[in-house]
C-alpha cells in the first residue's frame, strides 16, 4: 500500500473539546501526504485497469483517486445499466417475430427494478473491495494535478485534503463529460445519465440528438411507455457508420412508433420552473423548443428533453495549467481552439487514457488502452521486456438498438479517404439459414470492406438480431491481418448466424478469395 508521511499531522490532533466551527476550520486545514508508485486520476473501469496492470506481479503501488462512484460512469450511468434495460427487451423483440411463443410483456417496475440491481442500487462498496483485494488503495476526492508527480485531493466539506505523490507516473483517467448545447442549457434537460437512470418516464420526450446514445434511450424509453421525438440536426441516423446502418435503425424506431426529424435544429427554448429534481426525474414543467428544419420554425413541446448531444473529455480542473498544459496537449486536437495550446508532448511521467485521452469514448478501448499503458509503465519501473503492439488495432463498436448495429475498423467511405484501394462484400443479413432462423422475417445487412493489395480485412459492419455476437472474429481478422484466402478455411456451425462470414467470403471476386496474385487481380 502507499504510504503516510509521518510529518502529516493527523486528524485526532483536533482537540475533542473544540468549538464546532473551530473543528471544521482546523480539520479542513489537515492536509496528509500519500506517496505511491502510481497516482490514477479517476476510478472508472479505465482508472481501475491501468492502476492493476501498473503494479501485478510487483511490489509497486497505486493509488485511484474517485470523487464519485468507483466504478465509473459505464458502471453505474452508462454501459450497464442502459443494457440491463435493453437485454429485456430484445429478447421481447425477438419473441414477438417468432410464432410459435407469445410476445412478453415489459413490467416497468421489473425492468427498472434489474437496472438497480446491475448498478448495485449505486453503491460502489464491493468495487471497493475489489479495489482493496487486488492491492489498490482509494482516495476519494477531487483530485487536480498541483506540480510534478504531485494530485492535491479534496475531499469535500471537512474532510481536508491530500497530497499525493507519485514516484513514477500520474494517469488521467478522468473519463468524459455530456455536452449541452447552449439553447438547451438553461432548461436543465436530461442526460445520458437521467436517461439510464429514470425514475419517473415522461409521457412525452424529445430526444435531441441522433448518434447511440439517442438512438439506445430512444429504443428503451418509448418501451418504457413515452411518446418520443427524436430531432436531428443532419440528414440521417448514426454518423461515422455505414449509411445502410443509419437507415435501418430509422426504419425500426419509426416502426414502434417513434418520431424521427431529420434536418432539424434546435434554436431555443422554455420551461417554467427549471429545477435540478434528482437523477431520472423530470426536471420542471413543461418544455416547449423553437426548433427549424426545411419547413421553417416551429415549437415542439414535451415533457421532458434529453440532450443526447455528444461528450467530451473532463479535463477542465484536472490543474493542467499548473504544468504549463491545456486539454488539447492532452488529447492531440489537430485544430486546437485554445490560445495557451503548445502542442508539446506530455511529460514522460504523465499519461492520458480511455475519454480523458480524446480517442474513441468506449469503455473497451480505454480498458484496452489502459492495459498497454499500465504494462509500459510497469516495464518502466521494473526492467521487464515491454508487450509488443500489433500494427492494426481496430476499435469495434455495438449499438444495442433492434436490429443491433456492429461496426469495427474503417467504412468503405473512410477506407477509400485513408487511401486503400478497397472491394467490398454485401448481404442481407438473413442471407445465411443460421442467420435467418433468428427472425421469420430477420431484417439488416452485413458487409466486408477489403483492402485489394493485401486482401485483408480493413472494416465489418453487421445490422441485424444479436449482430454483437458476430463482430470479434472481425476484430481478430483485422488485428491478425489474415487474408480472406486464408479466412475461408475457418469454417462456420451450420445453421448458426457465423455462416454469414462464408456467404460475404463467397460474394469477393474469386481471383481474391483464391489468393491469386495481386496483379491479376480484376477491378468490378
């Protein structure tokens, strides 16, 4: 464990007989000093990675700093419990296409009641004990970075603070933060949070915003009896994916009875009685949004709005300033927008990981990012060979709407952009009989974008039932680099959904598939 400065005046010095006030002065005055190998900033399942994979196997230390939950936002207001709501509610989905069994249906109580259930009724108390067990020691508070291998931790009221310092790094690991887009600010929407977190269900939602976060609250809160709108500043569904993924979930949400406006922007609006009510209860009175789109402007109301408009790191008091940084520095922004911006690495004992770092905002590729550092950072300390990197690293992705969306490495429109000289494979999703017995009447698509010169896999996208379950043998075609001749001899179940890898494998031109020479290789 680190260890206590014995210089740090303890807190049975303020005398017992003292004045209330008194004893709150001087307790907020103590300030203890901690020192550790490591010091991770922020006690997401990000945090709790680097800070593990940094000492295992050694005698080295680590502290996590957390001022909320420890466990994160994925744990307790994000990944888990929006997937405690929808697991549900796809297997509902899934009964209701498939004769022979009745349609089940959603308790509200129910599915809200294991919601609570998978965010621990949010307590952190046995994510501490894990902490604990695997050697980790947690400091709660804010912490800010205050010199050189130095975090100032404060702890709120009159617990006083702590300085931490740390022998041989300081990680980030400080996650992100929901935007709010200035017309909406003053509302007091929803966030991601409320949205995972719901108490009371509004019987009207307007959704702003149209990427995965709006889609998945969308798709479990219209089953939790709102009316939902979805306003969309662009012109489709889940940007960044293929088109076809975007245009499914449209489709579906429209189905159960969703409105979708595409094109729409929001320019402002009013609510009476504004009031921070408690996570998952609605925030005030009636809302009422000036919204325009290619009709002109307009009101829509409802009762409550949920701004689903993006996140961005949460390194705004994290004490970059002290050491000369900017969030920028941090993330690499290649067009930064701060004047105190210098472009400068980070100093060898600093490191940024998972959101805080400014890639991909997924809890798997932070865990993934957090294992390569902690292991550097552990080679560092103890002289051990450092863990080769694979070339390719591609980050996979799920968006659990019905159908689901899965996506991993470039789209074909991003492939072509980075340069490579792509094919690609398409079918329906139902194109195979294992794919097709999940559904009577299975809708979505699958696609293989390859790379022509080396014929490996560069990006996969599946929409369809329980595509998550078909994405990582994507993930280990891209990161092992093996070519599609090669890939056609691991051989699909028969009927299981995989066979849809042999159908988009027999659908390349067939100088490809045979592993033929490049050269004689013949553009369609």
């Amino acid at each position: 464990m680190a260890t206590l400065s014995s210089a740090a005046p303890a807190p049975a010095s303020v005398p017992a007989s003292a004045p209330a006030d008194l004893t709150a002065d001087l307790t907020a005055d103590l300030t203890a000093d901690l020192t550790a190998d490591v010091v991770v900033v922020g006690g997401g399942p990000v945090g709790e990675n680097v800070a593990q994979y940094a000492i295992e196997g050694t005698d080295l230390t680590a502290i996590i700093v957390e001022g909320e939950l420890l466990g994160g936002e994925c744990s307790y207001y994000a990944c888990m419990p929006s997937k405690a709501l929808l697991r549900p509610l796809a297997v509902a989905g899934a009964a209701a296409h498939l004769p022979g069994i009745g349609t089940p249906a959603v308790d509200r109580e129910e599915l809200l009641a294991r919601r609570d259930t998978w965010v621990s009724h949010y307590d952190d108390s046995g994510q501490v004990e894990w902490a604990e067990g695997a050697g980790l020691q947690v400091v709660r508070g804010h912490g800010r970075i205050v010199g050189e291998r130095e975090v100032l931790v404060e702890a709120g009221g009159t617990g006083g603070s702590t300085r931490l310092r740390a022998r041989r790094a300081v990680v980030l690991a400080t996650g992100s933060q929901a935007v709010i887009p200035a017309p909406l600010r003053e509302l007091l929407p929803w966030t991601s949070r409320d949205a995972t977190g719901v108490r009371e269900v509004p019987g009207e939602l307007v959704i702003v915003g149209g990427g995965v976060v709006a889609v998945e609250a969308a798709t479990w809160m219209a089953a939790l009896g709102a009316q939902i709108t979805l306003l969309v500043r662009g012109t489709s569904l889940l940007p960044g994916f293929e088109p076809f993924a975007g245009k499914h979930v449209l489709d579906a949400l429209r189905e159960v009875g969703v409105t979708v406006e595409l094109g729409t922007s929001v320019l402002g609006g009013e609510r009476d009685g504004a009031a921070e009510t408690g996570l998952g209860r609605i925030h005030g009175g009636r809302v009422t949004l000036q919204v325009e789109d290619a009709r002109g402007r307009r009101e829509v109301g409802a009762d409550e709005v949920l701004a689903a408009t993006g996140r961005r790191p949460r390194l705004s008091d994290v004490g970059l300033e002290t050491i000369g940084l900017t969030a920028e520095d941090v993330t690499g922004a290649e067009a930064p927008v701060s004047d105190d911006a210098t472009g400068a690495p980070l100093p060898e004992w600093l490191h940024a990981v998972g959101d805080a770092s400014g890639e991909a905002p997924l809890t798997h590729w932070g865990k993934y990012r957090a294992r390569v550092i902690g292991q550097a950072i552990r080679a560092g300390a103890t002289g051990e060979t450092l863990e080769p990197v694979p070339e390719s690293v591609p980050v996979p992705q799920v968006v659990f709407t019905d159908p689901q969306v899965t996506s991993v490495g470039l789209t074909e429109a991003a492939a072509r952009e980075a340069g490579h000289d792509v094919v690609t494979s398409q079918v329906p999703f139902g194109g195979a009989a294992g794919s097709a017995l999940l559904r009577d009447d299975v809708t979505g698509t699958a696609q293989l974008v390859i790379d022509r010169a080396t014929r490996t896999l560069v990006g996969t996208t599946f929409v369809g039932p329980d595509a998550s379950e078909l994405i990582h043998a994507a993930t280990i075609a891209i990161v092992g680099q093996v070519p599609v001749h090669v890939l056609r001899h691991a051989v699909p179940s028969y009927p299981a959904a995989s066979e849809l890898w042999l159908r988009l494998l027999e659908e390349l031109p067939r100088e490809l598939r045979q592993g033929q020479g490049s050269d004689r290789l013949e553009k369609p």
